[in-house]
C-alpha cells in the first residue's frame, strides 16, 4: 500500500506537472497560428478587386515595348544630327 502512494505522489507531483507543461508549450504556439490564420482570412478577401488590374498588366508592356522601341529610335537620330543641332 505504501507504494501504491508513493506511486500517487509521484503521478501528482512529476507527471501530471511534465504534461502540463508539454500542452502549454504546444498550445501556445497553435493560439498564435490561430490569430495569424483570422487575420489572413479576414485579409485575404480584399485581394480580389486589386488582382482585376492584373489584366492591364498585358496592355502596358505593350506600350513599354512601343515607347522604348520609340525612344531607341529617337537616340538614334540624336546620333547622327551634328552635335550644333542638337536642342536638347
């Protein structure tokens, strides 16, 4: 009988002590994904009317690839012009 409480003793005192422990440590860190996790759900939905822009994107490297294809040419004049006439 008397291991049976030295037995208990021990459960109460080392054990339960050591898993409570281990649940804190597990626990706090998934609290702290919870909040990450609702905060990108609460985020996450704002994305939508700015990804509709993403069909632009197309249009404008168009018109980059005009302008620099125009502003190539436009250096190139520059270069063969005089330098006495040149204005700018």
């Amino acid at each position: 009988m008397t291991l049976w409480w030295i037995g208990n003793a021990i459960f109460l005192l080392v054990v339960i002590p050591a898993v409570v422990l281990c649940l804190h440590q597990v626990l706090k860190p998934a609290k702290t994904i919870q909040v990450y996790a609702e905060d990108i759900t609460d985020h996450g939905s704002q994305f939508g009317p700015h990804l509709e822009a993403l069909q632009d994107l197309v249009r404008t490297r168009e018109l980059v690839g005009r302008v620099n294809a125009d502003l190539e040419r436009y250096i190139r004049a520059l270069d063969r012009m005089p330098s006495g006439e040149r204005s700018v």
